[in-house]
C-alpha cells in the first residue's frame, strides 16, 4: 500500500510539476512575443510633495496588455522574467520607454517632472546598466537628475559593497537612486549611509495600518528621522485615505504616493489625471 500510495504521489507530483513547468515555459516564450509585438505598456502613478500637491514625478509601472488575458499586472510575469533573464530586454525596454514618455510630456511643457523607473536585482546587477542608461538618456536628451532609478531595499542590500559601487557609478551621470519598499528588508545602517541614494520610500505595508495608536507610526516615525540624519528625502506609498495622507505629512514625509492621489494610468490618460489633480487639491485645501 505504501508503495502503492508512494508511486501515485511521485505520478502526481511528476505531472503537476510538468504542468507548471509547461505553462512556465509558455509564459515566458509568450512574453518575447510580447516584447516583439508591442504588447507591453507603462502605467504612470504621480508623486506629489506632501499633502497634496504639486507632482514631483511619475513612476513607470509595467503591465502587459496580453491578447487572451488582459491587462496583466507586473506580479503575474515579472517573477518568470526575472528567472528567465528575459527581464534585461524587458527591463531595457522599460528605460528606453519611460525616457520616451518623459521627453514628449516636456515637449508638451512638464518641464520639471521626472521619471522614475524600478529596476529588478538581475538587471541592477548587470555591468551594461549604465550603458543602457546613459544610451537612453542621450537618445531622448533627457536631462539625467530627471530619471530616478528605484531598486528596493532588498536588493540593494543583497550585496551592499556592489551595490555601492553600481549606485557610484549610476549617480556619477547624475540620476538619483531611491530604495523601494524600505523597511521590509534588513538594512545596515552603515551601508545605508554610503548608498549614495537620494530618496527612501517607505513601504506600503507600515503606512495601510497607520493611526495615531499604532505602532506603525513609531516606525514611520523612526524612518524618517534616520532618512533625514542621512540627508534623504522620505516618500510614502500606497496612501489611500485623507488620515494617512495628513498624518505622514505630520510625521515628516516629503512626499506621498497613492491611490488617494492617484492610481496608475496610461500615459494618454494623463491631462484628466491633471485636472483630477487641481480638484482633489482644492478639496484638500479646502
Ligand atoms: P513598487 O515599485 O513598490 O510599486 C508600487 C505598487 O503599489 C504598484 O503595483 C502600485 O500600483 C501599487 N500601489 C500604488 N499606490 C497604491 C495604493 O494606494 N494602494 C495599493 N493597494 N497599491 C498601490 P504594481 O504596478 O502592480 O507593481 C508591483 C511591483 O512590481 C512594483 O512595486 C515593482 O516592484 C514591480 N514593478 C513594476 N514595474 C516594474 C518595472 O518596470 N520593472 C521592474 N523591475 N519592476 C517593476
Ligand atoms: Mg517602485
Ligand atoms: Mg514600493
Ligand atoms: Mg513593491
């Protein structure tokens, strides 16, 4: 019997993991075709300085408008991507695309917003990313402080001596790093400090429970004095209610990022996220 069950388990792990495997393999070859046909696409979410206005930036955030499937959210093909390798075309593709985007909105006169692009840890760590950086940058001749390069705090503390040395290198063409999702990771503090980094986000994860009672506003509280003694600027994001977004205005935040403010959007869409925009903050205001 137990063997009995034991081949029948090892059948059905077998072929479960076939399966996967298969429908893996699928996605992955599905997204060079996405590469190829067109198919991906930036979203763009404003950063305002806080509590309300004006924007300081928008971030890239990557979604596939797949054929039989829809728009598809970053979550459900970047992890493939990223194991795959194929997130360097990808990841190039993003760069290239985001300074695009930048170049035309300071054609039409948004002459101070930047862009700020994630970068995943493969493509971070690959000794062409500040080829591939300065190509785009002189392509579209988009003055470098414009472009932010956002890693998370995960990966740049992964191997803090390289990543000290790939931000030198990036920030020497005068582009700013600012670390992701910071405060899910494990910092240290004396690697921090020689990040040569210009903006910490706070993840998204302290600022949903925040309240006056809770210990998430010590902890917001906390980094945001470290980012200051460090001399970097505090974003939060993932704010989503008029409490939040007051209380981190009190707690010290420079700027805020969120679905309150505003949630991502195509870039043709952007003039009535403006207008959205002037409105919200006379309700702010007001
Ligand atoms: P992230 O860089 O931390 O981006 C913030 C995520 O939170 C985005 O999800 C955004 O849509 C979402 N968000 C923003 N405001 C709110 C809010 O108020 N409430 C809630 N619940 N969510 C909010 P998205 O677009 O699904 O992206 C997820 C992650 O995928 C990003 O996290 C980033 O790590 C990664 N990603 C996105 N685009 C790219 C890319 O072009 N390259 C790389 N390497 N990673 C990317
Ligand atoms: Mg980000
Ligand atoms: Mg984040
Ligand atoms: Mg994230």
């Amino acid at each position: 019997h137990t063997k009995n069950n034991g081949r029948n388990g090892y059948n059905f792990f077998q072929r479960s993991m076939n399966t996967i495997a298969q429908s893996q393999l699928q996605l992955v070859n599905d997204l060079w075709l996405a590469l190829e046909r067109a198919e991906l696409r930036l979203f763009y979410q404003p950063k305002y300085t806080a509590p309300s206005g004006p924007i300081v930036g928008l971030e890239a955030l990557l979604r596939w408008q797949h054929p039989q499937r829809g728009l598809l959210p970053p979550d459900i093909f970047l992890p493939l991507a990223e194991k795959s390798g194929l997130i360097i075309h990808v990841g190039n593709w993003v760069i290239n695309e985001a300074c695009r985007q930048l170049r035309c909105w300071h054609q039409q006169g948004h002459e101070n917003w930047s862009v700020a692009v994630n970068l995943s840890a493969l493509q971070f760590e690959q000794s062409s990313l500040v080829d591939t950086v300065v190509t785009a940058l002189e392509k579209h001749q988009i003055p470098p402080r414009l472009l932010t390069l956002e890693v998370t705090e995960t990966t740049a503390m992964r191997n803090p001596d390289e990543s000290v040395r790939i931000l030198t290198a990036l920030t020497a063409l005068g582009v700013r790093a600012s670390i992701d999702d910071f405060g899910t990771g494990y910092s240290s503090l004396l690697y921090l400090k020689r990040l040569p980094a210009s903006e910490l986000k706070i993840d998204r994860a302290f600022v949903n429970e925040l309240s006056e009672n809770s210990g998430d506003a010590t902890i917001v509280s906390a980094i945001v004095a470290l980012a200051k003694s460090l001399n970097l600027k505090v974003v939060a994001e993932g704010v989503e209610t008029p409490q939040q977004q007051n209380f981190l205005t009190s707690l010290g935040c420079n700027s805020l990022q969120g679905y309150l403010l505003g949630k991502p959007i195509p870039p043709e869409r952007i003039d009535e996220l403006q207008e959205f925009i002037s409105t919200d903050a006379r309700q702010t205001v007001a």
